[in-house]
C-alpha cells in the first residue's frame, strides 16, 4: 500500500482487500508506537458499536508516557451518519499526537467528507488485485520474504489458490519455508507443495453459513479445528497446514457477511443481477448466490452477524475460552439469527 514517510494525524482505510488494509494497519501501528506502548496508548473502536463521541475522546487525550496514541476504528461505515458531528468536527483540527485510523469496506457516509479528510490526513482505497498487480503482489510478498518468485510459479500459485490473498499469502509462507536456502522459487519447487485445488471450496464454510445449514457448518469447522487444515475439496484433505486457521476462517465469515449486506443494499434499489454485480464489482454467479443466502437474513441480523464475529475475535484474542467452543457458538449463533 502506501510508502509514504510522513505520518498524518487521520488515515481512512477502504476496500475489499482485507489483508492489505491489516498490512497497512499494522505498519502505521509499528511506526507509532512500541510494543510496550501500546497497553495505554492502543484503542480500538467498531463504528456499529461505539459513538463518534467516544473515538474523537480517545482521540484527543494525551499519549501516556508515549509520543503518539493510536486510534483504530473498524467499520468505520457504520457510523451513524447523523451522530458523526464530534469525529467531524475533531478531523477539522486533529491532534498532532494522535494517528487516528478509521477502516471500512466501503467510503460511505465518509464520502461527503472526503475531501475534509484529505485536507489533513491520507485516504487509502485497497480494491481487490487482479492480472499484473495481483502477480506483482506476489512477487514482492516473496521478495519481502528473501527469495525471488518465478512468472511461472506465481501464475501456478495464482491457478491454484485463487485471488484471495490471505490464503496466497499462507502458501507463499509455506513454499518459501519448504525451499530453505534456495533464493530463486521455481514452478517444480511449488508443485507438490500446493495442492492442486480451486480455493472457491474453502468458502463450503461460509456457504453453509449463508445457507443457515448449522449441521454442515459445523461438520466443516470441526475437522478444520482438528487438522488445521482449511478443507478445500469434499473427502479430499488439505495439504497445506496452517498454525492457528482461526483468525483465517473468522476474517472469512465477517468478510462473507459484509458481501450478504452489501449485494442486500445494492439488490433493493437494482433490477438485474448483472446491473448488481457491477455496482458491488462481483462476479454475477457470486452474486446470485449470495442474493439467495440474503432471504434467510434481515438487514439487522446480518450486522449482527458481523458484531458476533468481532466479538469471537477478540474472546479468542483476549483467551475468554476454549477456541474451539467460542468458534462452535459463533457458528450456531450465525446459523440461527434473530428474526427481527
């Protein structure tokens, strides 16, 4: 994402590509403060959740012990547009010892201020990478990793993973490991490493999910928890492991969630999937199966949805319970969400 040097005092974050705005997230953190730092001066907010009162208090209190405070806001879009007034006001004349970081998939409410923003901070779009950028994103993923990555092992990577960089990201880790010394990746160095399935059958879990089919659910979410395997292909196991696919498979069912929100908005004032699909930039057949997944969920219980997966995320950060059971209650509480 960005290189820029500078640090401004309010940075928005949108876009699809989750992974890159974490990226991008993380380094304006490390840059901020030390690891030390950040037990006093680290906040994070959920624009469902918190008031615009609460971030821009945060953001105006002095750094403990600390140059800078750093401020996170996710879901940034979720704001009440009408109660947006103490953010707005403080983003006119920030404070030069806060780095206030709003995220969000899409510009939103912010939209009308956007040039508000660009007036003292930096607004950073992460759409989804496709062709050249994506195969260059690749390329420097392993560069940053110390090895060189081959056209023809990028593009086979890229054939048998898919777009999504997370899942890109585990396997380059993966092949890079396996290589050792050896600084240049070649194609026979990744075939076999691989397996040689399409990622789109990782999502079984979040379809299963859009589908309210809680027996399936969490059939796939056992055996992931217990193999670390993400399972790609029915009674075909997964060869790449993963440490700890919680964090993966939360980041998959919150970003699912956000896309059945979505295509309900965009649906509702569209007449075609087609006219739909190129609003939201989906492919139509994603969009006819999430349009499907949507009638089993009102408006209120998908936003829920993603509050449910914020949670779980920070229970399992914060060590409130077996992994495995807050993953198994999130899964049936999604399944089962209410009516209203």
């Amino acid at each position: 994402m960005t290189t820029d040097t500078k640090l401004y005092p309010v940075y928005f974050l949108y876009g699809p590509e989750d992974y890159l705005i974490e990226k991008e997230i993380q380094r304006l953190l490390d840059r901020t403060l030390s690891p030390k730092e950040r037990g006093m001066n680290l906040h994070t907010f959920n624009g469902a959740e918190h008031s615009s009162l609460e971030i821009e208090q945060a953001a105006q209190t002095l750094p403990m012990f600390s140059r800078y405070r750093f401020v996170l806001v996710k879901a940034a879009d979720s704001i009440d547009e009408e109660k947006m007034a103490p953010l707005l006001k403080y983003i006119e004349n920030p404070s030069p010892s806060t780095c206030l970081v709003l995220c969000a998939q899409t510009l939103g409410p912010w939209k009308k201020v956007r040039s508000q923003i660009e007036k003292v901070g930096k607004i950073v779009e992460s759409p989804r990478l496709k062709g050249k950028a994506l195969i260059s994103w690749m390329k420097n993923s392993a560069a940053e990793k110390g090895k060189t990555l081959s056209e023809e092992g990028a593009a086979y990577l890229l054939d048998v993973i898919g777009d999504h960089l997370y899942p890109l990201e585990s396997s380059l880790e993966q092949v890079c490991l396996s290589v050792g010394e050896k600084k240049r990746i070649e194609l026979p160095d990744i075939e076999g490493i691989v397996s040689e399935v399409k990622v789109s059958t990782v999502f079984d879990l979040t379809d299963a999910i859009g589908r309210r089919d809680v027996g399936k659910a969490l059939g796939i979410l056992g055996k992931t928890l217990e193999s670390k395997n993400l399972p790609f292909k029915k009674d075909e196991p997964a060869k790449r492991r993963l440490d700890d696919p919680v964090p993966m498979l939360l980041s998959m069912m919150a970003k699912h969630y956000w896309n059945m929100m979505r295509v309900k908005k965009a649906a509702s004032t569209r007449k075609s999937v087609s006219e739909t699909a190129g609003v939201l930039g989906m492919p139509p057949w994603n969009v006819t199966k999430l349009l499907d997944q949507v009638k089993n969920f009102s408006e209120s219980s998908l936003r829920e949805g993603i509050l449910k997966c914020h949670r779980t995320d920070l229970a399992v950060k914060k060590s409130r319970g077996p992994k495995d059971l807050l993953m198994e209650k999130l899964v049936i509480d999604l399944c089962h969400p209410n009516k209203t």
